[in-house]
C-alpha cells in the first residue's frame, strides 16, 4: 500500500515547460506565502491594538518562524550531503546542525501558535482572530520555507 502512487502520472502539459521555471515558480510560491503570513499577522495588530485584545508577546513566534526561515535555507542540500562542502569551521556536521536548529526552531514556533491559539483565545472564549492570525502566519511561514528549501533544484549556471 505504501507505494500506490508510484505508477501515477500527472496529466503533462506541452505548452509550458515547468522544468525551466521550477526555481522561479517556487520562489514566488514562497514569497506570496510568507507575506501573505506577515499581512495576516500585521492586520491583527493593527485591528487589536490593545495587550488586553493581543498580547504583543505573541509576535515572538512569528520573529522565530521568520529566523527559522532563513537559517534553513542558508544550507544548500549539496552542504547538508556533503557534495560541495569540505572545508569550514565544522564541514557537514556543521551544515547539518544548523538544518536541525533550524527546522526545531520553527517546529517550535508553530507548536507554539498552535498552543496561543487554543491556550489564550478558544478555551477563553474571547475573539479567537488575533489566534488565528498567530497560527496562519506560523503555518504560512513553515510552509513557505519547504516550498523554497525543497521545492527549487540546485543546478549551477553554465
């Protein structure tokens, strides 16, 4: 059961060569995802000004997510393999200890949107908005950065 999707094929369009525009179709991906989670999050402190509406502590997980964002993709995946990095300060342990920091920094990021949402807004039984805004922004994020880690090749140019 593992592998009932092996032999499917996606419907292949001839007029669009996906394979040229993958880099640049991903990035704009990612880039409308992680505004658009910074928007989410921006209109709910413009709409609940007040610590009363909106703890501004909870931005902290947003600020963490958008660390985590760049920290995961300062390393290539030829680094994380060990193709292309041999020399530095620790080589590929180095590289693969700063993938792990960073994908726990943003696991932990949305685990804690997740607990915002549901610790201080559904179980208070308050306007549950700014939460969800917490939540969506953290979710954009994370899915953002493994659409532009992942989703992009690392081909050289020329």
């Amino acid at each position: 059961m593992a592998g009932f999707l092996d032999n499917f094929r996606w419907p292949e369009c001839e007029c669009i060569d996906w394979s040229e525009r993958r880099n640049a179709v991903a990035s704009v991906v990612a880039g409308v995802l992680f505004f658009t989670g910074w928007w989410i999050m921006i209109d709910a402190a413009v709409v609940y000004p007040k610590p009363e509406q909106m703890n501004h502590a909870f931005h902290t997980c947003g600020v963490f997510s958008t660390l985590a964002f760049f920290m995961i993709n300062a390393v290539s995946n030829a680094q994380v393999r060990g193709d292309s990095y041999e020399s530095g300060c620790l080589g590929r342990t180095g590289a693969r200890v700063w993938l792990f920091i960073g994908f726990m920094l943003m696991f932990g990021s949305l685990i804690a949107s997740m607990w915002i949402l549901f610790g201080a807004y559904v179980t208070q039984n308050t306007n549950v908005y700014p939460g969800l805004a917490v939540f969506f922004q953290n979710a954009l994020i994370f899915f953002s950065t493994l659409i532009y880690k992942f989703g992009r090749t690392e081909e050289l140019w020329g």
